[in-house]
C-alpha cells in the first residue's frame, strides 16, 4: 500500500484516474508516419514522428505536442 502526502484535495489527485484513455492512431500526413491521440473535436495531438530520416525529426510542422487536423472517416 502506498501513502501520498499532499497538500492537493483528495479530488485534484485523483481527477481523471480511471477515465477511458483513447489509444493513438497511426497518421501519415506530409510523408511522415506519426502517433496520433484524437482529442475529439476533429484534431488530434502528435504523440511520436515515426520515421527513418532524421530530416524528419526536425520539421515544425510535426513536432510531438502540436496539434494536427485528423481526417475525416469515409
């Protein structure tokens, strides 16, 4: 058993535990394979560029954190 000690309320610590975690998808967009995690209002956030060119990896428009628009299911 383990024992936190906070000055946090019991409900800011355990906000969210529990909650459904939606899994990443894989994207290509621009010639680059990245993970993806839908945030549900048509955009997704860039988890890991999944690539073998260092080039890649350096590129603004596919950093992890950035927000991309996901496209739309057929």
């Amino acid at each position: 058993m383990s024992l936190i000690w906070t000055v946090l309320c019991e409900d800011e610590v355990f906000a969210g535990f529990g909650a459904a975690v939606t899994p990443p998808q894989l994207l290509e967009q621009g010639g680059v394979s990245m993970l993806v995690t839908p945030l549900g209002d048509g955009t997704g956030r860039i988890e890991r560029v999944l690539s073998a060119r260092p080039a890649d990896f350096l590129r603004a428009d596919c950093q992890p954190g950035m927000r991309v628009r996901l496209p739309m299911p057929e």
